[in-house]
C-alpha cells in the first residue's frame, strides 16, 4: 500500500468528457511514449471503447483498462470479440490492486455484452493466466514472390492529405476481411494509428481494384501487412501494381485469399496475442494477427 494517496475515483464510459480523455492520453503517453490524441485527425477514438479508470482528486488519470469491440473472421465465421487494450497504472500508485480491479470489471463488462472471444497483446502472458487467457501461436508465411507482369499502376497515398485519410477511411469501412481464416472484420482506428506510428509502413491505393495495400520493403523482402477494401487481388496483382520484384514475400496474416503458398514462420516479437473464450480447435492452420490492427 502507498502512504499518503487517497483512493482514487472510479469511472467508466468517461470517454465524452474531454478533459477525462487528456488525462488518459497523458497517462499513455507518459507510460509507453505514445501519442493516441494523434486520432482526433481520424475522426476521434474508437466510439465502440468502454474506458475504466481511476482519476484523483486533481483530475490526472492514474490508472486504465480498456475493453473495445474487435469482430473477427475465424474459419469462415464472423465472431463477435472484444479486444482489451490501453492498460497503465502510475508508478506512485502501483501495489494498491488498481490494475486488477480494472481488468475484472472490463472482463465482466464484456461477458455481459455476450462477447464471444477476448484478446489482448502483451508482454507478460502470466499476468493474465489467471483469468482464462491464453497465448495465441502467430505465423507469417514466407516463401518466393509469384509472377507478376505489371498491368496497373498503385497510387502512394499520405496521411498528410485530407482526401488520402477519407479514402483509407471509406475503405477500411467496408472491407472485405483479409483472410477467412483468421482476420479483423473492422477496426479502422487502429489501422490509421499503426499507419502514423510506423513511418515504414507504405499505403498504396490499388486503384483497378479500389483496395489499399499496407506494405513494407526490406531490402529484397516485401513484407504485406494487410489489405482493405472490397476485393482482396491476389498476389500477383499485388506485387504487379506495387511495381516491385522481391527475392522473397512476408506475408503477415494467413494467406488464403492471395492465391499464393508460403511456409509457416513463427513470428517473434516484444509481444504476445493471448485469447479468452474459444477452444484451440477453432482456429484452422496457421493465424496471424495483422499488424495493422495491433492494439
């Protein structure tokens, strides 16, 4: 317990009081040096998160758990999910259980929404054993590029530009998702944030197909990240509109919509996907979370 605090007031849904989302935004950026008030230039935060937080007296937030809706494709079936996201406890205030009782009132909260999967990303799996997470195996697939004869050209887009960031947005609205085995089917928030956070990350409208590719290049690799709209082309097109001829493709999530088979690859990162309510059995080959809609 830490001397000299008084228990700090709980609050939920608290995202339309401004000042209430400053002070998370501050609380994010002093914990992980990010910036999430970069989404008021996207149209503001996802309005499906449910915030739970504790404020002191003074208003500063100093502790959060976020619970957001996240449906996802898994074997051909849309699944209603909830992805759990934006959890920091003040250094002062740690040791008091704040963060614990955080996590089990969201994870409460979106039971009784009927959410049929969790998921979350982090870097210490143990902490949420506990409450019935378990981590998620991610593979990318890797292999030689297909023959791609240029056809059509892609246009760069930037999130600079006003009708650049309109057209990415109408786009990731009505996607198709990525993979029928394992894909979002809508979080366009978090595909613009990863899109500003990561410099690297190049955005090219496929305009013959009106889909956007998110890719990057890595001296002989390309390493396809997502596709969003309507019609996903299959790799060849791809790499023919992108005007590339790698040595060797990544793709980062399953590639069954590509026309294309690569090798399973276990991804290695800082983080871990961990998942909460479905068996093992319901996820058919290898998955992969795209990092576009890392949260």
């Amino acid at each position: 317990m830490t001397a000299g605090l008084a228990h700090p007031a709980f609050r939920q849904d608290y995202f339309g009081d401004p000042a209430a989302w400053s002070a998370l935004v501050a609380l994010l950026q002093d914990t992980f040096d990010i910036n999430v008030g970069i989404q008021h230039r996207f149209g503001g935060p996802d309005p499906t998160s449910m915030p739970f937080g504790n404020f002191d007296a003074d208003g500063t937030c100093v502790a959060n758990f976020s619970a957001f809706s996240m449906p996802v494709m898994i074997g051909g079936r849309s699944v209603k999910a909830a992805g759990f996201q934006s959890g920091a406890v003040r250094p002062q205030w740690r040791g008091r259980g704040l963060y614990r009782d955080l996590m089990k009132r969201a994870f409460a909260w979106s039971d009784a929404q009927g959410f049929e999967l969790g998921l979350l990303l982090t870097d210490k799996p143990a902490l949420y054993e506990p409450y019935g997470f378990r981590v998620l195996p991610q593979y990318r697939l890797v292999g030689s590029p297909p023959e791609a004869k240029p056809w059509t050209t892609a246009r760069r887009l930037s999130l600079e530009n006003d009708a650049d960031i309109a057209l990415l947005k109408k786009l990731l609205r009505n996607r198709t998702p990525v993979s029928e085995r394992f894909a979002v089917l809508s979080q366009m928030e978090m595909f613009l944030l990863n899109s500003f956070f990561d410099g690297d990350v190049r955005l090219d409208h496929l305009e013959v197909f009106d889909a956007v590719a998110a890719w990057k290049e890595d001296g002989g690799t390309v390493k396809l990240l997502d596709i969003a709209g309507r019609t996903i082309p299959p790799l060849s097109d791809i790499l023919a509109a992108l005007n590339v001829t790698p040595d060797r493709i990544e793709v980062c999530f399953p590639p069954d919509r590509l026309d294309w088979q690569g090798t399973p690859e276990v991804y290695s990162s800082g983080t871990s996907l961990m998942i909460r309510g479905l068996p093992a059995d319901a996820f058919n080959g290898p998955v992969m979370l795209s990092p576009m809609a890392e949260f």
